[in-house]
C-alpha cells in the first residue's frame, strides 16, 4: 500500500508548553484515518502542521515523498481542508467563493468543476445566494466542495459534520466515503463522533497531552480494552490519562 | 507567479465591493467630506494667508494628495482585515499562495480601491472650488506614485503587524497615519516643525513630496531631486516593508497565529 502522508516524530512547543510530542503515523493512500482525543490534545496543532500553516519544532511530515517544509506551495495544490472554526467570505455569493478558490488552486476548468460539485453537493437551488445566509448544513456542504475544488488527493477534515442535523450529517458522511473511494483520497478525519470515526475510518489514533496514546482499527481498539464501542474505548483512555497526570 | 492566483485574490475583493453600495459608498464618503472641509479651510487661506496669497488651491491639493496617501494604505490594511472579519483567513493560508502573489494582488486591488475614493473627490474640487489637481502636470504622476507606494508600505508594516499578532493591531491600522501626518510637513514647510522633528522628517519620503508640490503650485517651479529623494526613500522603506512582512509570516508560523488569527 502506498504512503501518502508519513509523519516522523513530530512536535511542537510554545514557549515551554509542548502541543505535540514527538507523533508518527502514516496515511495510506485510499484511506480515512481518525484521529481522536478531547479538546486541546493537539490534534489542531498536528493538522496545522501537516498543512503548513506551523512550523514544527521537531520531526517532519513527509506527503507524496516530499517534505512539506521545503516544497509547502506545491503541496498545497494536491491539499485542501475544512473545519468549522474557519469560514468562506459570507458577503460572497456560493459561485463567487467557488470561483475565487479554484483560481487560487489554478482550477482549469472552474465552471465545470462548480457544476460538478453543485450537483453532487446539492447546492444548485442557493448557487448565487449570499454565504452568510445559508444554513449551518448548506454552509457546511459549500465549505466541502471549497475542499474539493482542487480536487485534492489529501484532505483534512476537522469535525466535518459538528452541528449538522442527522440527515445533513448522514449526506456528508456518505458524500466523503464515497469520494474518498472514488479518488482514491487519502483523509485524516479528526472528529468528536464516534459513530463516524466507526463507520469512515479504517485505523484510528487516539491522542492524548500532545501524544498518540493508542492506535488500531476501531474494533481492534474496542476488543484491546474489553468496551462495547469506540466512545467508551474513548473515555477510558482519557480518564486513565487524567488519573495518570 | 501566477497570474491566475493573483487574478484569484482579486476578484474575491472585486466581488465583495461590487455586491456591497454600502462599501462603495463608504469609499467614497470619506474622501469627499475631506475634500468639501480642506476646501472651505483653503478658501480661507488663499484670502487671509500671506504665505499662500493669491495661490488658489496649494491646500486643497495636498489635501488630495495626503488623501491619496491615507486611502491606499488604510485600503491595503482593509484588505487583510477583512480576511480576519470573514474568518477566511486559514483559508488564504493553506491554498498555494506565495507571499509575493498575496502582495501584488493586495497592491492591485488596494489602488482600485483608492481610485472608488479618489476619482469623485478629484471630479468635484473643479466646479465647487473652481480647482484641478492636474494643474501640477506631468510631475503630479511622480507625486502620486510616490505616495502610492509610501502608502502600501506603511499598509505593508501594519499588515505584518496584523499577520503576527492578529486583530489586536487592528488599531494601528486606523492610527498609523495619524501619527505620521505632523511630521510629513503637508501643509507647511518643513521650517515650521523644530529642529529635532527636521532631522525625523527629512527621513519621511512625504516632507519631499508635499515640499514639490507647493513649489510647482507656489512658485511654478519643478525640482525633480525632491521627487528623487521621495523614490530613494521609498525604495528603502518599501524594502523594509516587504522584508518584515516575509519575516512576519515566517514568525506567525512559528507561533501558530495563522491558526486563531479570527479568534
């Protein structure tokens, strides 16, 4: 199986406070790799740095061969990502925000491109409506083909489906297991729902204090710890850290 | 470079002006309440000041002309804020952009910008005060350029501002201006300030360019080493400029502030 993404000891210190301690993992290519572990874990920091956007202060991530410190903008061509702590311009219209990003990923054929995406997304019926006027779940399906506008061959997502209705959320789930066998993407899906971690991933990682704590297929992790899904599998493995601490 | 990138990041600004009255009409609001003021207070002038008696128009012309300065460095600010406003900033971040396509689309779209503003204002100042700008002829290019490019380099230092340390330097953004208006001898000659404030100003590219612009307007005069010096200046601070910006982004990547710019 190909690697797609391979991070090699990993870290990132602010100050004296270490985010992330020395992390490795891979990602192969057609596959969703989870990655799990409560609020300020560094599951942030660990995306940020694999898109670029922070320098690290040890280790390397390594994408399609190439070291992202040295080659960052040709990277970014094959790369995209969402999460719901970022946003596309809401006094735009959908299109207009569409159109923008597929020139500043050098789309050839951006209208298509739109069109493609409109119709597997369901966004035709508000195309030309201002951003800012949609729903959380119509946002949501526009910042997902903003992702894929490029086409990417990695895609992170963060919380991709947070405050989406189930039915929105089972849309995007789908759309993203669909897609990602389709083009053969390899994604990091990092998500507080462990019912889609279950269903989308094939390996998962759970992180914890800047570290990967543990890390399996989601029924590996279940039988290891003797629990009857991922969210107690989950809880476990935090609380035993905190008593740990 | 890619011109579809920078094409890119332009029309995302062309798009939201073009969508919004209320944007465009604020463009063009500022510059000509400045205008209508600087022109009754000129008016006085020309009537009651020795120095600029018989000299219709010297204030009202570096009026435009400081006005000019102002637009363009706040439109380039502007630009970066709304980035942040919007949220977007991340995104901007993680699509393969290069700093410099950043900075010559941003250069582009803040001049269009100024233009909205400044156009208007320049139209009106001939039938209500019976003035043209374009009187400095061909040197008033020089003096524009000039400006232009003082003003996206302080647009330049406050952007980098706002790159490392995110929406708290907004302010800066607004004041920057301010504080340097006394010192660039707009409206009176560089004599005025005292001696320690000389010694400053002579470093500012402005104390030059208005200095020029009373001398055409003044004594009909055209002494292009005045509009030497504001070039040298501005190639000095406009490198400065730049350079802090790259180190801008390089820093906000070690300290991670193009993650929580928004926040």
């Amino acid at each position: 199986m190909q690697k797609s993404v391979i991070v090699e000891n990993l870290s990132k210190n602010y100050f004296k406070k270490e985010a992330v301690k020395e992390i490795s993992f891979t990602i192969n290519e057609n596959e969703i790799l989870g990655l799990l572990g409560p609020n300020g874990c560094g599951k942030t920091t660990t995306i940020a740095m694999m898109l670029g956007l922070l320098k690290p202060s040890n280790g390397r991530v390594v994408i399609h061969g190439l070291d992202i410190e040295k080659n960052r903008i040709s990277l970014l061509h094959k790369m995209n990502f969402i999460s719901p702590y970022i946003e596309l311009p809401k006094k735009l219209s959908v299109k207009e925000n569409l159109i923008v990003y597929g020139k500043l990923y050098g789309v050839k054929f951006i209208s298509e491109r739109i069109k493609y995406l409109s119709e597997k997304l369901r966004l035709e019926e508000f195309i030309n409506k201002k951003t800012g006027v949609l729903s959380s779940g119509q946002k949501n399906r526009v910042s997902l083909a903003k992702a894929l506008i490029n086409e990417p061959s990695i895609l992170f997502l963060d919380e991709p489906t947070a405050s989406l209705d189930p039915e929105t959320g089972d849309f995007v789930r789908s759309f993203i297991e669909k897609i990602s066998k389709e083009k053969k993407m390899s994604i990091l899906l990092a998500s507080h729902n462990m019912d889609e971690v279950k269903r989308l991933c094939k390996n998962v990682l759970m992180m914890n204090n800047g570290v990967i704590i543990d890390k399996g297929t989601p029924d590996e992790l279940i039988k290891k710890h003797g629990k009857r899904n991922l969210e107690e599998v989950f809880l476990k493995l935090n609380r035993n850290n905190h008593e740990l601490k | 470079m890619s011109l579809n990138r920078i094409i890119g990041l332009f029309l995302r600004h062309f798009f939201l002006i073009k969508s919004s009255l209320p944007r465009i009409l604020d463009l063009i609001y500022w510059p000509t309440i400045q205008i209508i003021l600087w022109g009754f207070i000129s008016k006085f002038f020309t009537t009651y000041s020795d120095y600029y008696n018989n000299t219709v128009g010297v204030i009202l012309t570096c009026a435009i002309l400081y006005d000019f300065l102002f637009r363009s460095s706040i439109s380039f600010n502007m630009l970066f804020l709304e980035e942040i406003w919007s949220r977007n900033f991340t995104n901007l971040f993680i699509a393969p952009m290069r700093i410099s396509e950043i900075i010559t689309a941003l250069v582009g779209t803040a001049l269009i910008r100024t233009l909205i503003g400044l156009v208007p204002a320049i139209l009106i100042t001939s039938p209500l005060f019976g003035i043209s700008i374009l009187n400095l002829g061909i040197p008033l290019f020089f003096l524009f350029l000039s400006l232009y490019i003082f003003g996206i380099t302080l647009g330049l230092f406050v952007s980098s501002g706002l790159l490392r340390y995110g929406p708290a330097f907004e302010n800066i953004a607004w004041s920057s201006l301010f504080l340097l208006a006394p010192l660039g001898c707009i409206y009176y000659p560089i004599e005025i300030l005292p001696d320690f404030f000389q010694n400053v100003a002579k470093g500012l590219p402005l104390v030059y360019i208005f200095e020029e612009a009373r001398s055409i307007l003044v004594n009909q005069v055209v002494n292009y080493s005045n509009i030497k010096n504001a070039f040298i200046l501005n190639a000095i601070y406009l490198f400065i400029g730049i350079s802090l910006f790259y180190y801008s982004f390089s820093q906000a990547r070690k300290k991670g502030s193009l993650i929580n710019i928004g926040e």
